[in-house]
C-alpha cells in the first residue's frame, strides 16, 4: 500500500513541475510578445517597446556618465586651488553635452530608428528655429561662444545695463545665472553678454580701483584734506596697499558752488573688489571721522549757511528767532537732548559696512578652507 502512495506523489509532483514550467513558458512568451510589439508601426516606424526601454536606458547611462565625470571634475578643482576653474567649468559643460548627443544618438541606434526617418521632421524643426524657437538657438549658441571665448568666466564681477551687479555662478544652455552681492540670483540670457555692452571688473585682473568722492569747505587747507583722506583710507582694511604704485591718492576735481570736490583713488583687495557698494559706505564712514577729527568742515548748501549765520545761532534758537519768537527753554532742551552719550556714541560709531563686508569675506574663506580639508584628508 505504501510504494502506491509514493507513485501517486511522485506523479502528482511531475504534474505540478510541468505546469510550472508550461505557465513559465507562457509568460516569457507573453513578455517577449510585448517586448517586441511595435507601437508606431501605424507611422512607418518600426520601433519595439523593447528598443524603447534599451533607448531609455541608454540616455539614463549617459546622463549618469555625464553627472559622474562633471563631480569628478569639481573634486578636483576643490582639491587644487591653483586649478583654473573657468578651464574645468568650460570642460564639464562641454562633456555634458557632447554625451548627451551621444546618448540620443545611441538610442536611436538601439531602438533601430534610422536618422533618414527624420528628414521630414528635421525640415519641421528648421522652422520652428527659424520662428518659435530663435531666441533658444540664439541663447544656446552664445551659451558656447562664451564658454570658448572666455570673454565672461565663472567667478567673474560683472556689471550688466539696470546697474546689475554680481558674480557669474553658472553659465548654462539658456541663461547665466548671476548672484548679486544682496544674495539676489538674475537669470540673464546668454545672447545678451554678447550683444549688449558688459563691463567685466574681474577680466584681466583681480584688483580694481574704487573712486569714493566727497567734498569740504572753501577755505580748508587742501595738504590736510589730503592727510585725513589718506588716514582714513589707510584704517580700512580693504585697501591693498599704503605704498607703491597701487597706493590711494587724493585728486582735487573741482571747486564747485558750495565745496571744493575731491575724490578719494584706492586700490581695492581682491576680495573687496567684488563689493563696491558696501565699500564705498565703507571709506565715507572712516572719511567721515578723520575729516571731524581735524576738524575739517563738510559744507552745507550755501543757502543754508546765509540762513543759520543771519542770527549768530543755529539749531531751535535760530528757527526761534527766524519766527521772532524768544527762545524757549523747550528748544534748549530739544537741543541738549540730541547730545548723545559717550557710551551710546561709542556703540553708533561701528562702521557697518566695513564690518559686515569683512564678515562675508571671511565666512567665504572658511568655507573654502573647510571644502580643501575635506578634500585632502591629508591636510587635517
């Protein structure tokens, strides 16, 4: 009885094992049926879903291929800092597209499209560049001649028309990307950096020089104007250098209705040179105090001069006595009020442009030297 119940198992076994393997056959047919149905045969293309998903594939290979080497490149600039930047920015840019081409050539190769399929739709595409799509040509096209002209790098200040002001982050296929010195992103097409005027601070050299005008009293012997002006740009840590042909001069530019006009010429330090508003604020304030610390007078509209030395007086007394009103003790205490304390004098007299532009620039600096020591293990 028991060698029948072994047969019955075994048999009912091979039963199950043969329709496994018949459902198997089946369903590899059922997927290789699908793999090679062909969608766009109603268009005249022969094209297999299964050549669709090589196609895909390929292009994701590609994309991946690309975005490997472009980080690869970067490490390596972040780990060399006398790598030339704009050089390797150029080369990834240039590797992304030509592997994308690539790709898309190679897909259509797997998937069995021959290119002669397109000739009608090439004509098509003409057109639509010719009308629809111009500016994106434009824009690609002088996305490339930037990137080999180097005319225009990343890294680079420039100043384009609006008075927009900022570094050059990114130079891709429809815009470059600008970041102001307000942290500010301008997307700029790229057709306009080679149609339009663009004043590149950065081009040739790092350094530039900054003209901060200001203007004294008639009378004011011009040496000491001199020496406070020098004074005060030498307090300001921007200044690239006290001495030498890049040191700041002082030029007298014109006597002018109510003031004798100067302008303060420095050379700015290569980190500075890339925030000109901020640095302005920052010679005018330290101008500012070595001007009253020789007691040097920064003119008011002569007008006003006429007016307040009419009476002998100044502030609410001479409003008082314009009106024919004797002064009133409220005056006199609205001027006192105005006194500010030694301590509170002392916290105002910050010179908050300075400082907050050093404060950029050395976050910028750890940031770089923190990216270096990440790179190079070696260096910790």
């Amino acid at each position: 009885m028991q060698p029948a119940n072994d047969r019955n198992l075994e048999q009912t076994g091979d039963r199950l094992r043969d329709a496994a393997s018949g459902v198997a056959r089946r369903g590899w047919g059922d997927i290789q049926e699908l793999l090679q149905f062909q969608p766009l045969q109603a268009f005249g293309i022969e094209v297999t879903i299964g050549g669709m998903i090589t196609a895909v594939l390929a292009i994701l290979a590609a994309m991946a291929l690309s975005a490997l080497l472009r980080r690869a490149l970067r490490r390596y600039g972040e780990r060399y800092a006398n790598a030339n930047q704009a050089a390797l920015y150029t080369v990834s840019r240039l590797l992304h597209y030509l592997l994308l081409v690539v790709g898309i050539l190679l897909a259509f190769d797997l998937a069995g499209v021959p290119l002669g399929k397109f000739t009608v739709f090439a004509g098509a595409i003409g057109v639509g560049l010719g009308f629809g799509l111009q500016a994106i040509f434009s824009n690609f096209i002088s996305g490339l001649i930037l990137l080999f002209d180097r005319s225009l790098k990343v890294g680079d200040f420039v100043e384009l028309e609006g008075d927009i002001r900022g570094n050059v982050r990114a130079i891709n296929i429809r815009a470059t990307r600008i970041t102001t010195n307000d942290n500010i992103d301008v997307l700029v097409p790229n057709s306009e950096f080679v149609t339009k005027r663009v004043v590149n601070w950065t081009h040739a050299s790092v350094n530039r020089r900054v003209r901060v005008p200001f203007a004294v009293a008639y009378g004011v012997d011009k040496e000491l104007v001199k020496k406070a002006a020098l004074e005060a740009a030498a307090r300001v840590p921007f200044t690239l250098a006290t001495e030498g042909e890049k040191r700041p001069q002082v030029w007298l530019v014109n006597f002018g209705d109510s003031a004798v006009e100067f302008i303060l010429a420095v050379w700015l330090t290569e980190e500075a040179a890339r925030r000109n508003a901020a640095i302005t604020a920052a010679y005018l304030w330290e101008l500012d105090t070595a001007l009253k610390a020789h007691g040097i007078e920064i003119p008011f509209p002569q007008r006003d001069l006429n007016l307040r030395s009419a009476f002998g007086l100044s502030g609410a007394e001479a409003i008082a006595a314009l009106r024919g009103e004797a002064p009133s003790t409220t005056a006199a205490a609205t001027d006192a009020a105005t006194v500010l304390a030694p301590g509170e004098r002392a916290a105002l007299a910050r010179n908050d442009a300075q400082a907050d532009t050093q404060r950029v620039i050395e976050e910028e600096a750890a940031r770089a030297e923190a990216a270096s020591r990440q790179q190079d293990p070696a260096s910790r």
